[in-house]
C-alpha cells in the first residue's frame, strides 16, 4: 500500500523525487518548516515550496493520520534502502 501512495513522486526525476519524499519524511516527522529547515540544512521557504508541491500531489490524503502513518513508513523503507 505504501508503494502505491509514493507513485506520483515517481513522475520526477530520481534527484527531484528524492528531494521531495526526505522533506516529506522530514514534515512527517518534525511537523513545521523551521524544523525540517534545520533537520535538512536548507532554508524554511525551501520546506514551504516543496510542502506546496507535495500538498499538489497528495491532496487532502496529506492531512489524513492514517495515510501519513502509511506514508512515514513507505519513505522510511524506501530510503533506508536507498543509504544502503
């Protein structure tokens, strides 16, 4: 299910994509921009840019707890497997 829900990220390029699903991770896990900002040593308006970008591609399902436990999960597998 969770690779299912990571599908539209897989419309980008590789570095773009992976961009997107480690600030996403990071959103998921910190929860506001000057946090992931800190976590990924980029600026709080890059967080809100590419959160508006993910907002796009999720939707409503973003804001719902059980889609992003699902989402948490897929991201943390995907990559960790990536580092590995």
């Amino acid at each position: 299910m969770g690779a299912t829900l990571l599908q539209p990220l897989f419309h980008f390029t590789s570095a773009r994509r992976r961009r997107l699903e480690e600030t996403l991770l990071s959103w998921l896990k910190w929860g506001a921009a000057p946090e992931v900002a800190k976590a990924l040593k980029i600026h709080p308006q890059t967080v809100r840019y590419r959160m508006r970008q993910i907002d796009k591609i999720f939707g409503a399902a973003i804001r719902d707890p059980d889609t992003r436990f699902v989402l948490e999960l897929a991201l943390r597998d995907r990559l960790d497997s990536a580092v590995q």
